[in-house]
C-alpha cells in the first residue's frame, strides 16, 4: 500500500462531507512528520499493537569495496528501525 492508496482509503472508510481529499493528506502527512520528528530527536515511537520505531547506532567500521577489494572506511550511522507489535504479527500469521 503507498501513501496515496492509505489516504484514499481512509477518505473510503470514514466519509466526511466537511472534509476534503487534501485534509486526509494532512493528517497522514503530519503523522509521518512527527514520527519522523521523533526519530530524528533520538527518540522511540511507539504504536501499542503495531509496533515501535527507534533509532540505532552503527559504529564505523572498515568495510570493502566489491570492485576493487580495496578496505574503505565507513563512518558512524544512525538507522531508524522498526519492530513489531504483538498484535500486528499475530495477524500477519494468521491471515
């Protein structure tokens, strides 16, 4: 599913005649900010039966280039990683 096809399903499943195409993008869009906000503080975002995004630390490390086979120097990252609620994987394996 792509963000378009989540916002045009919400405006399916919870029909508003108030409310515009546009103002389903802003909410979706400002839920991706603020977790993306989140992450980028350092900070865990937790989704109780869906999951929960943190961010992790990889240290640098020498790693090869496939060409050349020569050793490069790869610098220090921070990851955003996702883990799964227990709900969301109960429902994934039974469906």
């Amino acid at each position: 599913m792509t963000k378009s096809e989540l916002i045009q399903r919400l405006a399916e499943m919870y029909p508003d005649p108030r409310l515009y195409h546009r103002d389903y993008e802003r909410v979706v869009n400002k839920i991706f900010e603020e977790i993306t906000a989140a992450l980028a503080r350092g900070d865990r975002v937790e989704l109780r039966g869906f999951g929960a995004f943190s961010v992790r630390e990889r240290g640098a490390r020498v790693g090869r280039n496939p060409r050349t086979g020569d050793a490069v120097q790869v610098g220090q990252k921070r990851l955003p990683f996702f883990k799964t609620g227990k709900e969301l994987r109960d429902r994934v394996n039974n469906a």
